[in-house]
C-alpha cells in the first residue's frame, strides 16, 4: 500500500473543473512481477467493458493496472492480449490521495469489483 500512495502522489492527473477526479494509484504484483497503473482521464474498452454500459470514460486505477499487466504478459508470452484473463496469486493495492497529499478513502466502484472478481484478483488492500 505504501509503494500506491507514492505513486499516487506522482500521478500528474489535472482537475478538469467540476468533473475534477483525484488522484489515485493501483500496484499489482506477484512477487515477482509488479506493475503500476494511473487513473486517467482516457478511456478504455476494458472500462466501458466492466462499466455502466454506455460508460467508457476515465480509466480508474484499478483497470489502468490491469491494462498494463495485460499488455505486458501478452507481449512476454507472444500471444494477443484477450488471451490474458487471470492473474490468480496476485495482490493489489490501491491508494487514493487528496490536494494536501494525505490518503483517503479509496473503495472500488462497481466495474472495478468486477474486474477483479474477473481476473481472479481476490487480494486487494485500499487506502481509507
């Protein structure tokens, strides 16, 4: 949890006036591997995938993770990367920092519980 606050308050995400977000960080590792991901304001197929059905904006943290390990896997393994589903045996964490850089409470969104459960993710820490 203490390497996603760090990221977290690395993320250079600008408040967009009122549909401002802040900012947050998801670490997913096994051990072995670890890989970092963003909220942004980009969207994603995988967002609008585990989202309300016609939402396909800002990328939560969550996804921008699994975004990344995705790519990464399916680029290590030669194969195309819908072929990437689990990640059992991997653990995340996710942080969520206000303006003054203290955390926050950080509990995942409904497409991002989905995702999880999706990727076989079963350990996940949050900031709150």
């Amino acid at each position: 949890l203490k390497l996603a606050i760090q990221e977290a308050l690395k993320n250079p995400i600008k408040p967009r006036g009122r549909n401002s977000i802040s900012r947050f960080a998801a670490v997913l590792s096994d051990g072995k591997q670890t890989f970092i991901g963003l909220n942004s304001y980009k969207s994603h197929p995988l967002q609008a995938r585990y989202g309300k059905e016609d939402y396909s904006g800002p990328i939560h943290a969550e996804l921008g993770v699994l975004i990344r390990a995705i790519r990464s896997r399916a680029k290590e393994a030669g194969v195309h990367y819908s072929d990437i589903t689990d990640f059992k045996g991997y653990r995340m964490a996710v942080a969520r920092v206000l303006k003054d850089g203290s955390p926050a409470n950080a509990r995942p969104c409904r497409a991002c519980s989905e995702a999880l459960r999706a990727f076989n993710i079963t350990e996940v820490e949050w900031t709150i």
